[in-house]
C-alpha cells in the first residue's frame, strides 16, 4: 500500500470510529423502543408509576429543603446505611466461605424472603392502613389509597426489570441489548435491582418519624441482608468472577440501600396521604421481587423444601421483631 493510501485510511479511522458508537447508541434507543413497543401497557405502567413517584418527590423535597424532615431523613439515611454494612459484613464472609451448597444457599435465601413478606405485611401494609384511616376516617376508603400504593410499586418494579439489561440465574439474560451488556454486570444491575425496594421500604417507614414502623422493618431488612451479600457473591463467583472483586461488587450493591432510602423520606414525606401511599409502594415493590426473583431462584435447584421452611422462619422472626421493637 502506498503512503498516500495509509495517510488517507488512517484519516478515516476516527470517523469510522465514530460512525461505530453512533450506531451503538442507536442500536441501544432502537432496543428500548422495541421494547417499549412490544410491551405498550408494561410501559405506560412504567410512565405512570415514574410520573407519580417524581410528583410525590418533588412535593416532599419541599418539605426536606425547609428542614420540616431533617431527622426523618437522618434516621432513613441511618437505616439504609445499616442495610449498606450488612449487605457488606455477608459479602466479606464470602471471603472465608470459599464454597457453600446450594441447599444451604436456598434456605438463607428463602429466610430473607420470609423477613422481606413479613416486613411487607406488619410494617408497611398494615401500618398504612392504619395511617389512612386516621385521615380519611374510612377503612375502604384506606384500603384503597394502600392497595393504590401497592400497584404503583409492582408497575415501578415490572417496568425496571422489563427495561433494565440484567440477568438471573433461573431465566438467563432479560431486558433489552442484553448482548451488548457482559454477563456479570448483568448480574450486578439485577442485584441492584433487588436493593432498591428494600432501600426506599426504610426510608418511607421513617418518613414520619414513627420509630415504632421504621425500627422493626430496618432490623428485619438489615438481618436478611447478610445471607444476601453472601449469596450475591457465590453468584458473582459462579459467573467467573475473582473473590476480591465479587465480595467488592456485592458490597458496593448495598450502596443503592441508602440512597432508596433518600428515596423512600423524599417520597412519603410531601403531604399527608404520601405516607401510606408511599408505605403501599414499598410493599409492593417488595412482594414483586420477592415473588419475581427470589423464590423462582431458591425453588430452582430443587430444594423447594428446606426454602420453604426457610421462608416460614424468616416470617416468624420478623414477626416477633415487629412485635417486640414495635
């Protein structure tokens, strides 16, 4: 090739080059909006439950702002950073649990979906509907204004996991240019994921500062946490990751605890009725997860039983922690 050929190709490589990532970004806007067009009511779900979650955001951050909430916003950043060091203690153990079976894995796994029904049921529906009936003076009307919340929850996850590239052990790849995405940090943004609800359930449980909801429900979220950090790096690891590297990633996970709380006060703490709107919310972003993710994943392997049984011990203790600490 003659020189005046080589100067020429190279002159065109940045251009190619750029041709290259234009096309990738939209190769990724052409993958969401295919999906958004194969799933229309998954969508407008989504758009609704986004709208509603960013009204009642910047109702609440008005309060915030003025300082009406500063230590609701405390105690929340403080249960979400306790959710935060829990997730982490379970992955650093992962440092010394080399290998653990996959029975054991779906028992600590179902025991973390007991705590999280549990939480759902005693410290965020039924304290919701209590709250809503103080200030409608209507337990239809209540009912109502929580199941409202629940539904908002279940469209806000539903569209996440439908829009969102991740990855599951039991389904494989899910979302949209998930080829374009490497397989373990498909595994960490459903991870991420999975800590997002739990994180905005603290939150929203202290955005009134009733210790008597937000005190049990962190305590639950915080121990089931740490089997949870455990099993996210055994996934990690399976996925061909360094033990370094995953107990860091399953670590760093817990980061979205805090910041869902921050969530989770802004959220619930605008007017009145956010409360156990944003309760309801919690709650069904938790059920839908747990429904969704965690028990598929624990029934996978066979081991139906012991995770059940797992599960019922989970809902037993975060009942009575309900009932001591609440």
């Amino acid at each position: 090739m003659r020189r005046d050929d080589i100067v020429k190709v190279a002159a065109k490589q940045p251009v190619r080059a750029m041709n290259d990532a234009h096309v990738e970004r939209l190769s990724y806007r052409q993958a969401w909006i295919g999906q958004a067009r194969q799933h229309p009511l998954t969508t407008a779900g989504l758009v609704m439950a986004a709208l509603c979650v960013l009204w009642l955001l910047a109702h609440s951050l008005v309060s915030v702002s003025r300082g009406e909430a500063s230590l609701n916003l405390l105690h929340g950043l403080m249960a979400g950073g306790a959710g935060f060091l829990a997730t982490a203690l379970g992955a650093a153990s992962g440092l010394v649990l080399r290998d653990l079976r996959a029975r054991t894995e779906d028992t600590m796994l179902g025991f973390a979906a007991g705590m999280m029904l549990a939480a759902s049921s005693f410290s965020l529906i039924l304290p919701g509907i209590e709250a809503a009936r103080g200030m409608t003076d209507s337990a239809a009307m209540a009912a109502l204004v929580v199941v409202t919340g629940l539904g908002l929850g279940v469209l806000l996850m539903l569209g996440l996991d439908e829009f969102t590239p991740h990855e599951h052990a039991s389904t494989g790849p899910c979302g949209p240019a998930v080829a374009r995405v490497n397989r373990v940090w498909l595994f960490v943004l459903a991870i991420t994921l999975h800590n997002l609800p739990e994180g905005m359930a603290m939150g929203v449980s202290f955005s009134q500062g009733d210790l008597s909801v937000g005190l049990p429900l962190s305590t639950a979220i915080a121990i089931q946490d740490i089997p949870e950090g455990l099993a996210v790096v055994m996934a990690l690891r399976a996925a061909g990751m360094s033990s370094g590297r995953a107990v860091l990633l399953a670590a760093g996970s817990g980061l979205m605890e805090p910041l869902g709380a921050l969530l989770g006060v802004g959220l619930a703490g605008g007017f009145a009725l956010a409360y156990p709107l944003g309760l309801g919310l919690a709650a069904g972003a938790m059920i839908f997860v747990v429904s969704h993710e965690v028990i598929p994943e624990t029934h996978r392997n066979g081991h139906q039983t012991p995770a059940t049984l797992g599960l019922m011990a989970g809902f037993a203790l975060m009942m009575v922690l309900d009932t001591a600490l609440g």
